[in-house]
C-alpha cells in the first residue's frame, strides 16, 4: 500500500469516529431529556395525588386540654416562749446604744423561709425603753424584739399571756402601738384596743383557703382587767371561745387556736387543759398549739366520734431565756401541714411534727441564741451557761434526747430529733 492509500484510509476512520461520536451524544440527550420529560410528569402525579389526599383527609377537631386546679396547702409553723430575762434583753445591746436581737432567731431562718404562717409567743410585754427594762416577775422588753421577731419572718405574734400588764395599761398600750404602727402587717393576737377587735375573728388567707387564728389566756397573774378596757386581753372563757369557734367556723374553713394554759414545768397535761381540749374538740377547732408551762409537753392527735380529727401541741417550751433548770431549755418547734381540696372545698391536716430546741445560754452582745437539737452537739452543751447550775452538770445531747423521748412518746425519732406523723397523705 502506498503513501496516498495510508493517507485516504486514515481520514476515513477519522471521519467514521467523529460520526460515531456524534450519534452518541444525541442519543445521550435524548435519555436525557425523556428522563426529564418523565421526571416532570411524575412530579405533577405526586403534587396531583397529594392534593387530592389533602381534599380527602378527614376534618380534625382541636380540643382544650382539661387541667385540674391543685390543692391548696398551708404550712404553719410556731415556736415557743421569748422569755426575755436581763440576760436576754442584755445581749442585744450594741456599743451605739442601740438594740438588735437578730442572734435569737439566725439559726431557723430557713424553718421561717419554708412556712406560710410563723407564730411565735411572745410572752412577754414589749413596753419600750421608756418605762423601764425589767425581767422576772414583772417583764418589760424593748421593742427591737418585736423588730427581730418580723425580720425572722414571723408573721403571727402571740399576745395573751400572763404578763400584758406588768406593765399595767402604759405597757399594753405600748406593746399594741408598736405593732400597729411599726408592723402593721403583722397579726397580733390576743390584746385589743377596742370591743370591734376583739369581737373581729383574725383570718390569715392564701388563694381562698382561709384559717381562723384565736389567743386566749388563763390570766394575768392576778392582775384584774383594767375597768376602762375590759376587752384589752382575751381570756380563756367557755362563752367567748363558743361564740368565737362558732363565728370563726362560719368565716373560715379551718380554726385554730393558741391556748396560754397549763402548770408551770409539768410534763403532762393538768385538768384545765384536759376541759379546754375537750371543749375544742366538741366546737369543731381542727389545731391546737398551747404554751404557757415553759417545758415541753405531748403532741397527739384527737378523732371525735364523727370522724373530725384534732391535733393538740399541750406546750412548745421556751424558745430563749435564762431560767436555771435544765429541763426549761429545751423547747420545741411545731410545724403543720394543712390542706384544701381544690375539687370539692374540703379541708383537712396534712401532717405535723415537733422538733426540739435548745436555748443556748452564753452571757454577752449577740451570744444568746437557739440551736434545733439536731445541730446541737455537746461541744455547744459545754458551753452553755446552763451546765453550770446547781443539778445540771450532766445538761449533754444524751440528756435532752433522753428528756424529749419521755415526754414525746414512741412518734419521737431520737435518731432524727423529731417527732413527724402523717395523717392524710
């Protein structure tokens, strides 16, 4: 083959090629362009078949979650006697001359801080400076006292006790002044300045769940009620509480009431408490939190015959004081569930407990303080000025869990310092 052969045949194979190549790209766009023809037909049977299941869904109703209101609960909380001995009312003044009082209450902050109601009784009267600071047996308090006792949180001030005249109508007059003036906000219990207040039920109230607060004493160490203001105290009497159980029932949906009764320094409940209990009871009053006797005293839980349960708290103690027995520094914080049944309006007792305390004795600016026995140690025990008295060099933790345990009953846990039942969980 010559030259020109190779030549021709060459530019034929490559002519052949390029045909080749040619038909094959055509062939290419045009599966091409039949995949997309069909991808496009394909697309609109899709939109075409979900719209015509969007016309066909069933119609959907949107309806309102149902929510159940809850339950209303308060808790209450009371501590025992501010028994202000020139120990106590000493150790809150400062170097400026001034008084503060907030070392009684620094360790149950938190307790104050967890509660609804704080109680606490006051015991004594709070006259001011003015008339003259006085202890045993006739007390006169500063008002800085009461100043601690808000800042606390305590909110409910026990003011029928024996002792609202030592300082005869100058002193009560004072007391009621401070705290309407002061910390109006604060319900004082007991004391009144006119026929209207003591005739008014108190109320404490949260989201509609309304509890009835009555203070009543045995007397006012044989001072008579002065003529001129014969409603100033509230004393323990059968007419008085009928009507006033009775008004309070009416207003209220739960009643309690903080009777100052008992003999001092017994353990047990006497024959006067035994009738006001009973007559408690028999009126329908669902708590009741008694001091006066300055040791602590059973708690327990009373059901009349129709199912109506009663929990009495005989004697919180003393909350402060200098007093020189060592039985009389331990006292008590109460503490009580109480509930309101969103449903149907009822109301009931959650549960209580009881857990002592211990007035930690130590002369000085700020030192008189309480402990909860759970945190008290015999380290502190050593220290308390109390161990130094005639009787009480044996004043240890093993002592007061000893004490408590006795008087409290098989509900006291030594192992926790409280006592805690539930009654309607």
């Amino acid at each position: 083959m010559n030259d020109k052969q190779k030549k021709l045949i060459s530019i034929l194979i490559a002519m052949l090629c390029i045909c080749t190549m040619s038909m094959t790209f055509i062939a290419c766009s045009n599966s091409k362009s039949v995949s997309s023809s069909n991808q496009s037909n394909n697309s609109a049977t899709s939109d075409s078949n979900v719209a015509s299941e969007l016309i066909t869904l069933p119609e959907v109703t949107t309806q309102e979650p149902t929510t159940t209101a809850p339950d209303i609960e308060i808790d209450m909380m009371m501590i025992g006697d501010i028994l202000a001995h020139e120990g106590v009312y000493k150790s809150g003044l400062m170097d400026d001359g001034t008084y503060n009082f907030d070392h009684l209450f620094k360790n149950i902050l938190s307790d104050t801080a967890a509660s609804d109601i704080n109680v606490v009784n006051q015991e004594v009267i709070l006259g001011g400076t003015e008339l003259g600071l006085s202890a045993y047996p006739c007390f006169n308090s500063p008002y800085e006292i009461g100043d601690a006792e808000v800042k606390a949180g305590f909110n409910v001030v026990l003011g029928a006790s024996n002792h609202p005249l030592d300082k005869w109508t100058d002193g009560l007059n004072n007391c009621m002044n401070f705290w309407s003036t002061k910390h109006p906000e604060t319900m004082l219990l007991g004391l009144n300045k006119s026929q209207e207040e003591q005739d008014t039920i108190p109320i404490y109230e949260k989201n509609g769940f309304k509890v009835a607060l009555l203070n009543y004493t045995y007397g006012c160490n044989g001072i008579p009620l002065p003529d001129s203001m014969p409603y100033c105290v509230n004393l323990l009497d059968t007419d008085k509480i009928t009507a006033d159980v009775t008004k309070a029932k009416e207003l209220a949906d739960m009643v309690v009431v903080f009777p100052h009764w008992g003999t001092e320094y017994s353990y047990e409940p006497d024959s006067n408490q035994v009738y006001w209990t009973n007559l408690f009871l028999n009126l329908g009053v669902d708590v009741v939190l008694g001091d006066h006797p300055h040791v602590i005293e059973p708690v327990e839980t009373i059901t009349r015959e129709d199912g109506h349960q009663m929990v009495v708290f005989y004697s919180i103690g003393n909350f402060v004081c200098n007093q020189n027995e060592k039985p009389r520094v331990i006292g008590g914080m109460a503490k009580v569930s109480l509930v309101k049944k969103a449903s149907d309006g009822s109301c009931y007792i959650k549960g209580y407990s009881f857990e002592p305390v211990i007035a930690h004795i130590v002369f000085g600016q700020g030192k008189i303080t309480t402990y909860k026995l759970s945190e008290y140690t015999d380290s502190l025990a050593n220290e308390n000025w109390i161990k130094q008295q005639e009787g009480c060099s044996d004043f240890t933790i093993s002592y007061c869990q000893q004490l408590c345990s006795m008087v409290l009953g098989e509900d006291y846990n030594p192992t926790t310092s409280k006592l805690s039942v539930t009654l309607n969980p």
